[in-house]
C-alpha cells in the first residue's frame, strides 16, 4: 500500500510517550512537535494507530502544508488537494479547525473558504454543481499556525479518550488518554500491582489493566474511517486485520492486580461498571475505603488523581488530604507513587520532595505528576 503522512495530537508533556508508542506500531520518520507527532505509514498504520494507541487524541491523515497569508492562497492550495481519492460524490465533507498567530485569523472564514475549495475540487471531478452530502462522512480538519496551513482527514471520528467503557462518570474525570500516559511513565507491566486510593470512575485501574494485558484501547468501539467506501474493498479489509491482529495480541497469562479505593460509594459502584464494561473486572477489587485507612500492599505502585477544590474550603480539605497521603504512602521495596496534581504547594503539605517532576496538562490546567520511588 501507499505511504501516506499521518498526523497524531496529543496532551502537552506525552510527546516522549506517544513517540515510543508509534515506534512500536511501526510509523517512520517521526517528527515530533509540542502536543503532535507526525510519521509515515500506510492504511494499516491508520487503522493500527486507531485501536492500539492509548496516548493519542486521534489519528490524522495529513492532506497538504502550505503557506497562506491571503484568503485566495487558501483556497487555491486546498483545490490543489486530491481530495475525490477520500471523498465520493455523496459523501458529507464538514470543515473544523483552529488559527494561531496567523494573518487568516476567522475560524469560520477560513471554514467557509476551505469548503468552497473542496466544493469547486470535486465539482470539476464529478461533474456536478450540487452536493446532497447524504453519504458517508469525511471529516475535513485544518489547522493555521502562524500563517502555515495544514490540512487533513480525521479517521477516529470520537476522540480516542472515549473508549467505550467510560459511559458513566463523576465529577472532573481525568481523560483516559491522559491517564494512559501517566500509566506507560509508571511502568507498568503485565505483573504489576496497582492500586488507587481515589478510584473515582477507575480509569487509572482501567487503563493500567489494559496496558498489562496488552488489551488494544480501541477494541471496543468504531472509527469513522471504517465506513469510508471511496478507497474500495481492500481499504475494508484493512480494518478487519489489524482488529484480529489486536485481539490476537491480548495477553490473558499477564498477572496484573489492581485495587480501588474511593471513600465515597458512588464512585466504588461506579468503578466496578465501568471496569465490566473494560473486561477487565476480574483483575480489579474495590472497596469504599478512606484514605486515613490506605495501607501500601508490597511491591504496589500508586497511581492517583487526589481531589483539588476550586473554593479556598475545596482547596483547605484538599491540602489536608495530601498531609494524610505523606503519612499512609510509604515508597522503597517496589513501593512507588505517580501522583497528579495541580496544586503548586503540593510537596510541602505531602511532607516529602518528589524524587521527579513531570509537567502535564489535564485540558488547559498545568499539572504536575509528583514521582516518588
């Protein structure tokens, strides 16, 4: 099959993750950027990135990079863009993007012009002046940064964070792509115990088991690209591979433990649901448990997103629960803690300095992820 150029957005700070993660998947010539990377590959990459990246936001493929300072400059570089190998005559072909620090500064200006030129591309191609658009959907994505254009087709359709098992959630849950990334910093293997004294809706448990027993993260869901039909039947088949190839690689032998607790009970019958839906709620127990009654199990590694109030109440009943957080973990014989937070002072009232700092974004808050070995 063809090379093509594909494109992956990630969270700010899982760069180094999201590399090694589509090193293993078989893209080349990777060129790493704040909150992107892009790299070489073919239809089966596409699909292979889709299902088993557990870092990335979703999988681009990249049409066109040029410049544009002029409305007339992004419109002639987008019809110069082979857009009928993608988009079939009654295909639906919507326009959403972003501009940073660029002269074409309107988003919905530039929508319009982006549109206009996939229009007049593909009417000289089908020989048609109107689109009904009742076909499949081809999602046009652009972005414009500092004045240089790139265009692509998103092939995830829904964001890769939605897995399928997180239908139900509480309050400010952490996405799953970032908390992935949190799980490959901390190592975890397919022997590897984890536990969550703040299990919330489970994900870090989730994701953790998941990465143990090498479950692909999109297994149990669909990709917009799979309803394609414009690159005929072999592009189909594609899909179905890489899904058997998935599956194939599950490890059911891994001996992962993982084990949940949350003192409120919601969240505890929240985490079980959402684990059932994983397949993964054999390898977990939880139990509604206050953090004052945590005891570190040998050889754990703790993985957690502690509560943060916005309200200075919020916040005081936080800084206490760090102070019991430095009492009850305890870190030397295979004890370890990943521990998210966006509280500045969050060392000081955990009464130990992190023996590493790793900055993260969870959305638009800055984080850090406090390592303790």
């Amino acid at each position: 099959m063809e090379n093509i150029r594909i494109c992956c957005p990630c969270h700010f700070g899982l760069e180094s993750v999201l590399k090694f993660e589509i090193g293993k998947i078989g893209g080349t010539d990777l060129n790493v950027l704040d909150g992107k990377i892009t790299f070489t590959g073919d239809f089966n990459t596409v699909a292979r990135a889709n299902l088993c990246l557990s870092t990335a936001e979703r999988v681009l493929i990249e049409l066109a990079e040029f410049r544009a300072v002029t409305f007339e400059e992004l419109f002639q570089g987008v019809k110069k863009i082979n857009l009928e190998r993608y988009i079939g005559e009654k295909d639906a072909f919507p326009v959403t993007g972003y501009s940073l620090n660029s002269k074409l500064h309107s988003v919905p200006d530039c929508q319009a012009i982006i549109k206009k030129a996939a229009v007049e591309r593909l009417k000289s191609v089908y020989g048609t002046n109107w689109f009904d658009e009742t076909g499949v959907t081809v999602q046009i994505r652009f972005s414009i940064l500092k004045d240089k254009v790139n265009v692509y087709l998103d092939t995830s359709g829904t964001g890769l964070h939605k897995r399928g098992y997180r239908r139900n959630s509480n309050a400010a849950p952490l996405k799953e792509t970032l908390a992935a990334g949190i799980i490959d910093l901390a190592r975890i293997r397919p022997d590897s115990i984890v536990c969550d004294p703040f299990c919330g809706s489970g994900t870090f448990l989730i994701e953790s088991a998941l990465k143990a027993m090498k479950i692909a993260p999109g297994l149990g869901r669909h990709f917009i690209a799979e309803q394609w039909s414009n690159l005929g039947e072999n592009f189909s088949k594609v899909w179905k591979e890489e899904r058997q190839r998935a599956l194939d690689n599950v490890d059911k032998s891994a001996k992962f433990e993982g084990y949940g607790f949350d003192a409120d009970s919601s969240a505890v019958a929240l985490t079980e649901e959402n684990a059932r839906k994983a397949g993964v709620i054999s390898r977990i127990r939880i139990e509604k448990q206050d953090i004052t009654k945590f005891r570190h199990p040998d050889g754990a590694t703790v993985v957690c997103n502690p509560p943060y109030g916005e309200r200075m109440l919020e916040i005081k009943q936080a800084e206490e629960i760090y102070g019991i957080m430095g009492d009850v973990l305890e870190h030397g014989d295979g004890k370890s803690s990943h521990i998210i937070s966006p509280h500045e002072e969050f060392e000081s009232f955990f009464g130990q300095k992190a023996n590493k700092r790793r900055k993260l974004y969870n959305g638009m808050i800055k984080c850090q992820l406090f390592i303790y070995f």
